[in-house]
C-alpha cells in the first residue's frame, strides 16, 4: 500500500504546482464582471494593453465584486473595473464605515491593499428608478419627488433591490414615498412588465441598455439620494513598472466615456448582439487592433479549454480513486470511511464546489480541475471497491493458495477481475465531468460553459445553443468512446464468461 | 508430512474443527470425508494457512504453518477447488503458469513443464490457448490440476476435485487421477463424499464427523469393524445406492 500513497502525494504536489497562476510575470490578466458593461470595459483595456505592446488576456465574466476584487488584490488577476460606490459601500466597508467617502480616501484604503485606481472613466452608473417615456411625460414626472403626487402609482422593484438596506426602504423615507402597491419581482421581468403598464415604475441601472430599447425615462434623483458609482479601474501597483505604457493608456481613458455612450455600447451588444470586442474597438477607434473570431475558431477554442477540464481532472481523479477504492477493499473500517467521505463530497452541489475553490486555488482552470477531479471520485472508488469486493471467493482462494503476495495478487488476478466494474465507474464520471465542465466558466475557465454563460447574459439562444449542443455531442462521444475502450481492454476470457454465464 | 495436534477452529462462535489429531506420511494419499459440513474443506484450508487454528498446531515438512511463513509454504504445495477456481481472464496455459512467470521462471522452462503435464493429464494441446469458458467441466478440472501441480510441489490437496462432473467423465478421470497420483508419487489429501471414491484413491480413509474424527483406516476397517454407530450408518448409506463391492 505504499506505492499509492506515494502516487496520490506527487498527485496532490502536481495539482498545486500546476494551480500556481502560470506566467503571472509577462502576461497581463485583465477581469470583468458578469455582466455587459464589465465585460465592455475589460475590452477596452485589453485593446488598450494590446495596443500598448502588451501581452495581455481577458478573463470575462469571472462572478461578483467580491471574486473579482480578491482575484486582484491576491494577483490573479492584475486590473478589472470597478465602481466608486461598490468600492465604498460593499468591498471596503469596513474601513469607509458603510459610507460614501471620496476618491482621496478610497485611494488610500486601496493603497494599503497594493491596488491603484485610475480617475472616474465619466459614467456614473448608480440606481435610478425609471418609467416609460410616454407614461412619465403623461403624469409630468421628471424627478423622484414628483413621484409624491401620485400615491397609485405600482412599483416594482428587483428583490435585491427590495431588500437592501439602502434600498427601497430607505428611498422610501427619504423621499416620503406614499405608494403601497410594491412587488418585488425579476429585472427582467420588470421591464416586460413595465412594457404592459402592469407596473409604472421600476429600479434600473443608470447605463442600463434596456433605456433606450425600452423607451424609459430615469427619474432625476434631485434629493441626492443614490450613492454614485463612478466606473473606474482598479489595477495592481505592480503594474507602473510592468507595463507603464498601459497605464498610461488607461488614465487617458477618464472622463471619456459620458453616460450615453456607455448606454449606447451596452445596447450594441445586448441588443444589436454586436460583440463587446468590436464595441471596445469601435469605441477606441482602434478597428485594426483586434481580430474578431469566427465561429469555428470561437469552437475550437471552447472546446480545447473543454477537453482540458476534464481530460486533466478525469485523469488525475483516475490515479486518485483507483488506488483509493483498492485501499477501501483492503481495510475495511477505512474503506467505509473512504466512501462516506467521497459520497459527501458528491453531495456538495456542484455551483457551490466550483466557487469553493477559489479560495484555495483562485480563478481560472486549476479551481475548475479540482473541483471536476473531487467531483469524478465516487463513481470510480465505488466501482473499483465493488470490483474487488465482488471477486469470486473461490478465485480469492485460488490466488491466495498459490502464494501470489498481495501486490502480485492485486495486479495479474484483482484489477483484471475488476476492469468491467471500474471502467464502468470511470465513464459515469467521464458522462458527468463533461457536462458539469460548462460549470467552469463561471470561475474563468472557459470551456463551453462561456457561450452559454454568455448567451444567458445576452439572452441569445444561439450563443447557448454553441456550448450546449457541443456539451452534449461531447458527452455522447464520451459515452462511445468508453464501449470501443471496453470492448478492447476487457479480457477476453471475462467478456467471453460474461456471455456464457 | 503433515502433522495436525489439537486443532480447533471456530467461526465466530459455531466450532467447526474441535481437537483434531492427524498425522499425514509423506507420499500416501489420505482422503478425508464425511456429511457435508463437517468441516472436511476447513480442516483442508488449515493444512494450506489459508485459515489459522484458533487452538492446536499444524505442522507442514517440521514448519508451524503461521501467517509469516505460509505464503512460501504454499508454494510447496497444490491446491485443487470444487469448480477449479480458474481465472476467468486468463487462458488455460496463462492459468498453469501464473505462478511460474511470477517467479521468474525461463520460457522454455515453463513450456517444457506445460508439456509434461499435458501429457499427464491427457489435455488437448490445441485446447491451452482458450480461455475457461471456452472448455469443458473436465478439461477445467484438468486445467486446476495442471495449475497445482506447475510449481511441483510436495504435497497436493484436493477439495472435491471431480464433485460437479457427471458420472461418464467422473470415472475416467478418477483413473487417469489415480495413475497420476501413482506416477507422481507425491503426498495427497484428497476431499470427497463419495465412499467409492474415497476407497479407490485411498492408502488411508479419515471419517469426519461434526469437526471431529469419527473414524480413520482403510474400507476395509470402516466396514468390518466401524469404531460407531455413525460409521456403520455412514458406510451403510453409501452402499446401497451405489452399490460397490468392498
Ligand atoms: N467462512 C465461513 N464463515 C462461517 N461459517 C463457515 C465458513 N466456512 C464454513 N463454515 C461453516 O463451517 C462448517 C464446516 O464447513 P466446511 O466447508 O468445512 O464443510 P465441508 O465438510 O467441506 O462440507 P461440504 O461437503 O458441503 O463441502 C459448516 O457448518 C459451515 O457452515
Ligand atoms: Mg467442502
């Protein structure tokens, strides 16, 4: 039993050396948030960076604030960008107090945590509360406080916005808001809804794309209630020295991009489906700077990345669980404590495994190889348990009346007599790894999982259909590929016992 | 060859072996039986270490058999199962020889040795290179014996060896067993239920009965002077509906 010991240590070993960022020195990693307007900016800075003569990825829609501002502040990641008020209200309010401060404070707070920020780009993107065009015009509300007169009016308000302490509760006092007929609902939903007249007035993003499509008019906040979240970007000190010029090219950016320009690319993309790259460059005017990919490169792309999750994490977790189901065979107290454990840890939903590990191994593929790898235990420990467990005892006798050592034993009699069971386990994990792989993009690994993630975000069923359809041929010819395997490395004598019997 | 002092062994709390003293001479064949389960393939399975006393001592060749040294002690001896045992995986000649290649042993050894056993058992060359599910009830058996007797060991111990054959193969393989057993001349214990069987291989019948030694002797002994009344009933039993002569 030493040797699997051995085996999974220098297995563990590997998987850490490889979960380090790779080439995190020459290589600028760019972040966005996961949604449109965040994944625009991180375009425009990676135009930017290109342009700059820097060598620089972009790793779109990696989660909320908080994962892209520890990704940066731990190195993963080396610029994103950010708001003012996200900055005060959420990710350093422990320091601000919960309070809007200004850029000096900020600055400085930030500068104990090695991050920089440039100057506000010009949006002020911030809560707003909206209603249609001609409705608003209709009833002659241009201000929040006009809303006053108009004690019927219905709101409906996304529940985050229902529940946030400076959210609806606290508007509502400070304007003296007397309207009683507030749901909460979807944001999606508010806008159709809005659409129909079921509601007249909902919260919104100032720089929302759905403005214009819609028709709406954002109510003027005159009592300065909403905090404003200037866009900026955050990026790593390190980065003066790395690449001046592209922070260089960056600070130019500020005060260049006014509410309605943001307005206008978030709209491009969502709704004239325009991709964000082509929205960075036309913006930057830098039409030259990048290379749009077609369909088949965007395929190949997703699909190498795909074929690395999981052809890493199922390899690694064969090397892991075989040896580990030996072992549960051979003790049996440990043995039930290895497949207690195993089971548990399938039971963890999947979403939530993927953002465990970022913790532990950041953004990117290492995480979404960890979590697939403990996700494609079970299957294969389990049957390589029973495999063994169900051996014959009158061939269990055999082997051992001959005097085979056990390690002799376990190779030319057990795993033999075990090879239909573990194989089995291993293309029920292989089914299952490839489609829980999608998961990974939303950790920044890419693989199919990014059409679809992005297709959801745009609302582009064709976007999702790229990485579904292809997810689920994969899987398929996952599914072939295991019987062609089986049928070749099954011993004969077993495959002809099986007929027989 | 073997020498059995006192041994006892339960599982869990049901005793199965209860005090058994036996003592094997090197090159004769013993054969042991008795109802089934009286504990013939446990008192077999003690002799090879596969199972330990839990009282008592089994000797093999002047060695207590005892987990540290059991392994290479087995390689001394033969082991034949009810149903052969065989690997399913492998073909009839990788089964003979698994032990043999995991020793190291030369090809043409290993070939020469296949060959001499073939020709003992009387097994078809062309039927070596087929897997167990490809052969008869008798070839397997054949195959086991092969298999136990590769390493050529001192003693071979046979648990039923011909008990699933129907009655046509059964005999003719209880003569050509015979005939390698007397060729051999190795020490064999042997396992059956059948006492026509037993008094053909036999120098020497040990009768079992509830762990314990009812009776031992030759036919001979059993029927003319049974130690017990369940002697005289188990040798009575057998007789009439297979009808041998003693
Ligand atoms: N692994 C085991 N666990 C518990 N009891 C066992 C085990 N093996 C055998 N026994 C019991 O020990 C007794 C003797 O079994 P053994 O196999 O030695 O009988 P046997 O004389 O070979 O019978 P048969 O002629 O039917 O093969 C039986 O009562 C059996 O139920
Ligand atoms: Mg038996």
């Amino acid at each position: 039993m030493k040797r699997p010991c051995l085996l999974v240590g220098a297995l563990a070993l590997l998987l850490i050396t490889a979960a380090t960022p790779a080439a995190a020195q020459d290589v600028l990693v760019i972040g966005s948030k996961k949604f449109t307007e965040s994944v625009v900016l991180g375009e425009i800075a990676l135009a930017l960076a290109t342009d700059a003569g820097a060598e620089a990825t972009h790793l779109r829609e990696l989660g909320g604030s908080r994962v892209l501002f520890n990704a940066l502040r731990d190195g993963e990641i080396h610029v994103y960008p950010d708001y003012t008020g996200t900055l005060a209200l959420e990710l350093l309010a422990q320091d601000t107090g919960g309070r809007t401060v200004d850029d000096v404070v900020l600055r400085g707070l930030l500068a104990t945590r090695g991050i920089r920020m440039t100057r506000p780009l010009g949006f002020n993107n911030t809560y707003a509360l909206g209603m249609r065009e001609t409705r608003a015009r209709e009833l002659n509300i241009s201000t929040v406080s006009d809303l006053v007169r108009y004690p019927g009016l219905n709101f409906g308000f996304s529940n985050e916005f229902m529940d946030r302490a400076d959210g609806w509760p606290a508007l509502r006092s400070h304007y003296g808001l007397p309207q009683t007929g507030v749901v909460g609902m979807d944001h999606d939903l508010a806008y159709r809804a809005l659409e129909s007249a079921g509601i007249d007035v909902m919260d919104l993003y100032t720089t929302d794309a759905e403005i214009t499509y819609y028709r709406l008019r954002a109510l003027q906040d005159d009592k300065n209630y909403f905090p404003e979240y200037h866009a900026v970007f955050l990026y790593r000190e390190e980065l003066d020295q790395q690449f001046p010029a592209f922070v260089h090219r960056l600070n130019t950016l500020t005060g260049t991009i006014t509410q309605d320009q943001m307005v206008l690319m978030n709209a491009r993309v969502k709704i004239d489906r325009v991709s964000e790259s082509i929205v960075a460059a036309d913006f930057l005017q830098l039409d030259s700077a990048v290379q749009q990919e077609n369909f088949s490169q965007r395929l190949r792309r997703t699909t190498l990345a795909h074929l690395t999750l999981t052809g890493i994490s199922l390899g690694l977790a064969i090397l892991i669980a075989i040896p580990l189901g030996v072992f549960a065979a051979r003790r049996p107290h440990f043995g039930h404590l290895v497949l207690g454990t195993v089971a548990i840890v399938q039971t963890i939903p999947a979403l939530a495994m993927f953002v465990f590990m970022i913790p532990l191994l950041g953004i990117g593929a290492p995480p979404a190889i960890a979590a697939l790898l403990l996700y494609s235990l079970l299957p294969i420990v389990r049957n390589t348990y029973a495999g063994l467990h169900d051996i014959p005892v009158e061939l269990q006798e055999s082997a051992e009346a001959l005097g085979l050592p056990p390690s002799a034993k376990l190779r030319l009699v057990e795993l033999p007599l075990a090879t239909r069971s573990i194989l089995a386990g291993i293309k029920t994990s292989a089914v299952i790894n490839v489609g829980t792989a999608t998961l990974g993009a939303l950790i920044g690994a890419g693989g199919y999982g990014q059409p679809i993630l992005t297709g959801i975000r745009l609302d582009d069923m064709g976007l999702i259909l790229e990485g579904a359809v292809p997810a689920a041929i994969l899987a398929l010819l996952v599914q072939g590929a295991f019987s062609l395997l089986e049928r070749w490395v099954l011993p004969r004598g077993l495959r002809l016992a099986q007929a027989g019997a | 060859m073997f020498v059995l002092e006192q041994v006892s062994m339960s599982f869990q709390d049901q005793a199965c072996i209860r005090g058994v003293d036996l003592s094997i001479p090197a090159g004769t064949t013993t054969v042991l039986i008795g109802p089934s389960g009286c504990g013939k393939s446990t008192l077999l399975k003690l002799m090879l270490g596969l199972l330990y006393p839990d009282a008592g001592s089994v000797r093999f060749a002047d060695q207590t058999v005892q987990p540290d040294n059991a392994r290479a002690l087995r390689q001394r001896m033969g082991y034949v199962i009810q149903e052969g045992g065989l690997f399913p995986h492998l073909t009839a000649r990788e089964n003979i020889t698994l032990m043999a290649r995991f020793l190291g042993w030369p090809g043409d050894v290993q070939v020469a040795r296949v060959h001499g056993l073939r020709t003992l058992t009387d097994f078809p060359a062309n039927a070596l290179d087929r897997y167990p599910a490809e052969l008869s009830g008798g070839q397997r058996q054949r195959v086991s014996l092969m298999r136990a007797l590769m390493l050529n060991p001192d003693v071979l111990l046979l648990d039923e060896p011909l008990g699933a054959l129907d009655p046509m193969i059964r005999r003719d393989l209880q003569n050509e067993l015979k005939d390698v057993f007397e060729q051999l001349n190795k020490t064999v214990v042997l396992v059956t239920h059948d006492l026509g069987e037993a008094a053909w291989f036999a120098d020497s019948i040990v009768l079992m009965r509830d762990g314990e030694i009812a009776q031992r002797g030759s036919l001979e002994d059993l029927v003319t002077s049974p130690a017990s009344r369940f002697v005289e009933q188990f040798v009575n039993a057998q007789r009439q509906p297979e009808g041998f002569g003693a």
